[in-house]
C-alpha cells in the first residue's frame, strides 16, 4: 500500500512540477507580451483616448450578469488595454468587473480602466431577458432557440440561464412553437444612485430609445445627485431619422446644468454611443455598417450637441476598416491644418506649385468631403478626434469566450489566471481586435 502510494506519488510530482513550469511561463510570456506592446492605458488615461480617437470599451451587457465570465472577461480586457469597462448596474457585477480589474493589475501594473454602469429610461433591447418553460416544449423539438443563442443561455433542464441572456432576442423568431417571451425591465434608478458613489465606479450610460425626453429627464433627475461622482456620463441612442440631431441637443440641455455645476467638468465629458445594429457584433462583417452610417451622417452634421462620438452596437474586427474608408478614424481638425502647413511648404518651391497645390486640394477634401456633403466639421475641439473611438460587445465577448468555455470545460468555473495557457490564448484575441483601435504593433508571431 505504501509502494504504491508512493509510485502514485513520484509518478503524480514530476507531472505537477511540469504544469507549475509551463504556467510560469506562460504567465512570464503573458507579462512580456504586455510590456513589449506598450498598452497605452499604462501610461495615458481614458480622457486621453477619448481625445486621441483611440478610446475603446468593453461591453459586457447592460443585463449579462454572469460574474464568473465578467470577472475574466475584465481580466482579459484590461490587459489588452481597454479604457473602459461597461457592465449591469448591479452590485454583484460591478464587483466581478473590479475583481477581474485588481487581478489583472497584480499581473501587470497599470492604469485602472473606468467601468462603467448601464441604465435605460424606457423599454429597451439591451434591458430584457428571454423566458420560456422548459416543460412546455414538444419533446421532439430540435432545440434551435440553443443552437442560435450566442451566449449558451439555453439549457435542455433550466430553459433560459438568466444571468446569461443579454436580451439579443435571436431565440425569439427561431421557436417553431412560439414558446419564448421578452421580460423586459427599467434599472432601479435609487439602486443605481447608489452604485455611483461607489469609488470602483466611474462613469454612467444612459441608454435611451428616444421615443420621449420626458422619461429621459425623469431619469436624469433622480440620477443627479450622484452625477458629481463620475467622470463621465454616456448617452446611448439608435437613429431615429432627422430628429436624432435635435434629440440629442434636447438631452444635452437637461444634462448640461448639472454637469456645468461640478468642478469636476475638466475631466468629465459627454459620450454619445452611437448605436448602429444592437447587440449583433458576433453576426459578421456586414453587421458594422450602420455604426458606421450613423457616424458618417453625424460628424457631417453643423449642429451636433457637445460631446465626443463612440461606436456601438455591431461593431466587431472589421469596424475601423469601415471607419478608416469613411476618413472617421482618428480624424481631427487639426490633421487638416498641419496638412495645409506642408502643403504651404511645398507651394514656396516653384517646382512643387501644381504638386502642392494638387495635394492641399485633396487633403481638404479628405478632411470635409463626407458622403458627398461638404461640411464644416465640429469636432469636441480642434485637436480631439471626430469620432473618440469604438464599444465592442457580442463580438469581444465571443472571441474571448471561446478560450473561457474551453477552460471551463476543463477546470469549471475558474480564475483565468490560473491557467496562463488559458490566459495567454485569450489575450492574444483581445490583443488582436483592440489593436485595431490602438494600433498595437503586434509581433507578426504571438507566442
Ligand atoms: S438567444 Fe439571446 S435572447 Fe435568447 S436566450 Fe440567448 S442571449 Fe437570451
Ligand atoms: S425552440 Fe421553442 S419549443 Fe423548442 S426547445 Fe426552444 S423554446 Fe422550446
């Protein structure tokens, strides 16, 4: 008995010793990684992004509220240098976020990314949960409500896992019986008050449908007091035709006396979440277009509110290529100018008259020539960009979900950073798609 326990155990040691090696690698590469990149979050803050048009958020759902995954999703991201971090106005949730903040930091140190809290005014697709009963389902039903869901929120004995339904309704049209409904809810506005004073809490979205500013104002109103504690206040709206512009300047002059009245307005900005297909990054390439319409149509615009512009709602890996052709990404006055000057410089060489001349002509027309419209584009200031940068959701959470629901199905629900080959693999995804924003320089082979 004893021999045998002993060549368990000389047989089990060396094993556990290889493991205990390959992880402190990997957790070294993870480290190295990082520091040969140069995150920028390490050294510039948020504010600094917003300015720069490379500011990029996490999104992990206004009602995704499944801790385990928020915590190593927030892990992951703020590695890869998010600036902000946007999760459920939950109490639990926020705490998953910090939690998955501080345990990437004891890896790395860095500059904390703000999180962010979401809350609606109003009915809203970022605020319902799917519901069915399970034991109400024909039994030779085929299940494709499980097979749509994006987030494996459907279960054969649960039905739908609350806390993992963010409401993107693809199971709804799928259900050959029309068993699946939408709850939908409206965040406690007295709960959230609270959580905005928490010292862990930064910034606030407001997600609104635009139907009505009177619920907007309610909202606002009973918010106010706790807006002095942020550094940043959000407005998340879809197009709504022609009066999205005038919509967006009513909401400002609600906002506008209570964020004037803090002496924390140097840091604090106006973000405006342009919404282009909710919840649908994940889809594919075309699922960025309408973010990218809507970003197009509102910095041609002369009369656009305060505040600097952030893509949302189907934006994925190829959303600052779309951005990039539209001559939206981090585009500033200021390019123009310091363009003009070089421009100006080649005009006093005679030989160069018609090449500088031909050159002013087309960075001009680069800089105001949006869809065809010439405009005279206002920008938050002259040296910020148009558009302060992109919210990735669906597509983030599913590339790094990947790596998450492998590690789970190995060692259940567990810290990533635990398992450093986990980590590693799931860094790299991040890496990718937020140096798209960022414009890392990644080594042409990740480890
Ligand atoms: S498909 Fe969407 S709405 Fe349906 S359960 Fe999954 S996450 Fe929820
Ligand atoms: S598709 Fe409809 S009937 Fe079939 S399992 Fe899903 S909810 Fe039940």
């Amino acid at each position: 008995m004893a021999l045998s326990f002993h060549c368990e155990a000389s047989s089990i040691y060396p094993q556990q010793e290889q493991v205990n090696y390959r992880n402190k690698k990997c957790l070294q590469i993870v480290k190295n990684l990082i520091r040969k990149i140069g995150i920028p979050s390490i050294s510039s803050s948020p504010h600094i992004s917003l300015q720069r048009g490379n500011w990029v958020k996490l999104i992990c759902g206004a009602s995704f509220e499944d801790v385990v995954d928020i915590r190593n999703l927030s892990l992951v991201y703020a590695l890869a240098g998010v600036d902000c971090i946007d999760c459920a106005a939950d109490e639990s949730v926020v705490n998953a976020v910090n939690e998955g903040i501080e345990a990437a930091r004891e890896i790395v140190p860095f500059q904390r990314p703000w999180v962010m809290i979401s809350v609606n005014d109003d009915e809203d697709l970022h605020f319902r949960k799917a519901k069915f009963d399970p034991e109400d389902c024909p039994p030779d039903c085929s299940r494709p409500c499980e097979m749509v869901c994006p987030s494996n929120a459907i279960s054969l004995k649960d039905g739908v896992i609350t806390e993992r339904c963010y409401g993107c309704g693809r199971c709804f049209p799928v259900c050959p019986y029309d068993k699946i409904r939408a709850v939908t809810y409206v965040r406690d506005a007295v709960a959230t008050s609270q959580l905005l004073k928490r010292n862990d809490v930064d910034a606030l979205e407001i997600h609104t449908s635009g139907r009505q500013t009177d619920l907007f104002k309610e909202l606002w109103n009973n918010l106010k007091d706790s807006i002095g504690n942020v550094k940043l206040v959000a407005v998340s709206l879809p197009y709504v035709g022609d009066s999205t512009v005038s919509l967006m300047n009513t909401m400002y002059s609600i906002m506008e006396p209570h964020l004037c009245c803090s002496n924390l307005w140097q840091v604090r900005s106006m973000i405006y979440e342009l919404d282009g297909r909710p919840m649908s990054g994940d889809i594919g390439r075309g699922a960025t277009r309408e973010a990218i319409a809507f970003a197009v149509h509102l910095t041609a615009l002369r009369d656009r509110p305060h505040g600097f512009l952030q893509l949302a709602g189907g934006t994925n890996v190829h959303t600052v290529n779309g951005l990039k052709k539209a001559r939206l990404f981090q585009t500033t006055c200021i390019t123009g100018i310091l363009l003009f000057l070089f421009s100006l410089l080649y005009l006093f060489e005679s030989q160069y008259f018609i090449k500088g001349f031909i050159m002013f002509m087309i960075l001009t027309v680069q800089e105001y020539v949006i869809e065809g419209e010439i405009s005279t584009v206002k920008p938050p200031g002259l040296l910020d960009a148009l558009i302060g940068g992109v919210a990735y959701g669906g597509y983030a959470r599913k590339i790094v979900g990947r790596v998450l629901s492998k590690m789970q199905s190995q060692h259940s629900l567990a810290c990533v950073e635990d398992y450093p080959d986990h980590l590693l693999e799931a860094l790299k995804e991040a890496l990718a798609l937020v140096g798209t924003v960022k414009c890392y320089d990644l080594p042409s082979e990740l480890p």
